[in-house]
C-alpha cells in the first residue's frame, strides 16, 4: 500500500514541474511583449516621418516645376519649357521670343537716314492687329471678350492716328531714338518707354516684379523704385533697342499733355517741397517774379514760396526757346519716347490704364506674374485716376494764364496733343473765363 502510494505520488510532480515551466515561458513571452511594442511602434513612427518629409520634399519641387512653367511660358512646336531667370546686373540678356507672341520685324526703330527709314505712312504697318490671346494661364481671374475686343479696337486706331499725324507732319525718324529711357525683359517679352508723371509707378513696379524681387520687399524697402528696376534692366543702347524690338511687344503710357503738366509742377516745385527741385524753383522766381505794388504803391511781399504756374509756363516757354533739354518729368512725348520713329506695338492711355495694362499683361502672357499683385492703396489710386485731383484742378491752374502764354506753351506740346488724341482747344475757354472776370 505504501509503494503504490509512493508510485502514484510521483507523476503530479512531474506535471506540475512541467506545467510551471510552461507557466513561466509565458510570463517570459509577455514581460518581452512591451519591448516588441515598443520597437514596433517606433519603427512605424520612423517609416511614417519619412513619408512626410519626401512628401513635404515632393510638394516643393512640383511647386518649382509650376513657378519655373508659368514664368518661362509654352514653347510652340518644340513642347519645351524655357525657364526664366531675372537678367544679370550689367548689359541685357540675348533676347527671348514671348511665349505665345510672335510676329515679323515690325517694332524697329526707324533713324533718319538710315536703310530702314519708313519711307511713307503708308508703307507703315498701322492696322496689323495683335493676335488675340483669349485664353489665360490663371482661370481665376475674370475675362472680358467685350473689354478685350473694345481694347483691340482702340489700340488699332491710336496706332493709325498717331502715324497719320506724324506722316502730316513730316516728323518720321526726324528725333534719333531715346533708347536711355527704355525698360526691356527680354525673357519677358516686353519693351516699355518710361514716361514719367503718366502711371510710371505703377508699371515701375510691374518691371521690379519681373527682375524678381519679392512682393513683400518691394512693400517695405526704402530703395528708390528706378534704382531698383535699372538693377536690373539696365539701359540699352540703341542698337540694342533696335535688336530687341523686333521680339517684344513694346509700349508706352500717355497721358493728357496738360495735365501731366499740371502734376509734374504739384509735385516737383509748387512750394517747393521736393528738395531735389528746391533750387530749380528758386531760379524761376529770381528770373519771372515781378515786383508788384498795391493800389497805394506799397510792394507787395506776400508771395507763394515756391514758383506760381504762370511763372513755371514761363521758364517752359523760355527754356524751349533757347533750344535746352527738358526735365524728363515735363519733356514733350514726341521727343522724349520718339514715337514717330520707334514702331510702338501698344499705345496705352492713363484714361483706360488698368483695361489697357491688363491687356499688356495678357498679350504677354503674365497673369500669373503680375495681375492681383499691386497693394491695395495703388489699386485704389489708378482706379480713381481718371476722376483724380489733378484733372479737377487743371482749370484752376490755366485760370492765372493769359491766352498768349497758353499760345506759346500749346507750341511746345501740341504735338502730343494730336499724337494721342487729345483737345487743346478747351484751355482757350480757362484762359477767356480769367480775362473776362477782371484777373481773377
């Protein structure tokens, strides 16, 4: 009895040693399982990261490939895309066809004397239309066919008008070419004659966009806007202007003579606020001021402290005279940006600037580059300025002439007048009203 119950107590020992065992793996397996976890929860961290940052990385390039296609435009035929890059400080850059713009030599200049001088208005291009761009590289921004064939129309008869008017006055290649005045972007496919006190700040900051500064930066710089623009576009030569021309659409922005006038004397010399004119406004009075006396012979000391507009039409009148160079800020079109021998593309006006600007800009193919991308205090000013200050003031002004100043000053620009368009006539209605009130 006692051997079977020694014999019998044995094999539950031997189950239980092998059922402890078997317990104590599994303690094992699930004391290592946290490590597990945890490596496999690091390594699936690790594999996520990375798929962020070559995604992150992905998202930027394609972002370039976007900037460099909208920059650089559609190639036709080849399907290649040019990628631009701003011109380098120094001489221009061998011209580049605008993308989607191409058309025969006609924008060349045309010396007096030289081979390819115009030879009659009507050997002359005037109704060569712009080929239609009707697509956009954006489908944001909003597209008139009506505004668009309105522009069309009227840059073709400005074309034809102003070519007419310098054919009647046998002026075609008379002025040699003002190829110091010009901004060109080769890259961009666009030539523009800086006409100042005309919109030039604006389109000013057009061409500093395409040098490739920052929309942020030129918000918060000091720099001066033309310094930053000759930078880079520098000025051309004329022989470059002549090659240049022929690959872009080239333009120039005008405005109603009188009162570029007008605002040219508000904002360099009447009261002589503008440092840089100070001394010029000083020369005026010692040369056209008059000492006047009241009705009891007493002088009369009361004077504006910068040139009145009667004294500044008299040193116009007196410097045109004497054959000198006018400011760039008051110097007649016709001689300044020479249209009677440069072959302009567009001629654009201040009265329909921001119609005929985002025409240009079209033609050109930069939506992309330039439209929606002037602050919102600019926007607001051109939107105004065809009802601004200046044109309400302009009779004010004429009102402290006489006919006969206004006479030798119509000498000197109207010529611009009948270039662009405009009517001279009215001021002679200014000057009347002056006279029959008794020198009001």
């Amino acid at each position: 009895m006692t051997n079977r119950g020694s014999s019998s107590a044995s094999p539950p020992d031997s189950s239980t040693r092998h059922q402890k065992k078997k317990r104590d793996r599994k303690l094992g397996l699930l004391a290592a399982m946290p490590k597990l976890n945890r490596r496999r929860f690091y390594l699936a961290l690790k594999v996520m990261l990375l798929f962020v940052v070559f995604g992150l990385y992905f998202v930027l390039l394609l972002r370039e490939s976007m900037s460099a296609f909208s920059a650089g435009g559609r190639g036709k035929g080849s399907g290649k895309v040019e990628q631009h890059k701003p011109p380098a400080e120094g001489r221009l850059s061998r011209p580049i066809k605008a993308a989607g713009f191409q058309r025969p030599r006609q924008n060349s200049i045309h010396n007096h004397g030289e081979d390819d001088t115009l030879q009659s208005s009507k050997d002359h291009p005037q109704h060569d239309g712009i080929t239609p761009n009707h697509s956009t590289l954006n489908p944001v921004y909003e597209y008139s066919e009506e505004m668009n064939a309105a522009a069309e129309a009227d840059f073709t008869e400005r074309r034809a008008m102003l070519w007419n008017v310098c054919a009647d006055h046998r002026i075609i290649g008379k002025f040699a070419p003002n190829a110091w005045e010009f901004f060109i972007s080769p890259g961009h496919g666009l030539a523009w004659c800086n006409i100042f006190k005309a919109a030039s700040s604006t389109w000013m900051y057009y061409f500093n966009i395409l040098g490739g500064y920052d929309v942020r930066y030129l918000q918060r710089t000091r720099a001066s806007p033309i310094e930053l623009a000759r930078k880079r576009f520098p000025r051309p030569s004329t022989t470059e202007l002549n090659d240049y021309l022929s690959n872009t659409i080239s333009f120039l922005i005008v405005r109603e003579p009188f009162e570029r006038l007008v605002s040219a004397y508000r904002n360099k010399l009447e009261g002589c606020r503008n440092k840089y004119y100070k001394l010029l406004g000083e020369q005026i009075i010692k040369k056209f001021r008059k000492k006047i006396k009241d009705g009891e012979g007493r002088l009369i000391t009361k004077y504006p402290k910068g040139p009145t507009f009667r004294e500044f039409l008299q040193f116009l009148v007196a410097h045109y005279k004497s054959g000198g160079r006018f400011d760039e800020h008051w110097s007649p079109v016709y001689s300044f940006c020479t249209p009677c021998s440069i072959n302009f593309t567009l001629i654009a006006k201040v009265e329909t600037f921001q119609r005929d600007s985002e025409y240009i800009i079209r033609q050109a193919g930069l939506e992309t580059l330039l439209l929606n991308k002037l602050p919102r205090g600019k926007a607001r000013a051109i939107a105004n300025r065809a009802t601004s200050n200046t044109k309400n003031l302009v009779p004010r002004y004429f009102a402290q002439i006489d006919e006969q100043l206004l006479t030798e000053v119509l000498e000197i620009y109207q010529l611009d007048f009948e270039l662009f368009g405009y009517n001279s006539t009215k001021y002679y209605s200014y000057v009347q009203e002056t006279l029959d009130g008794g020198g009001r």
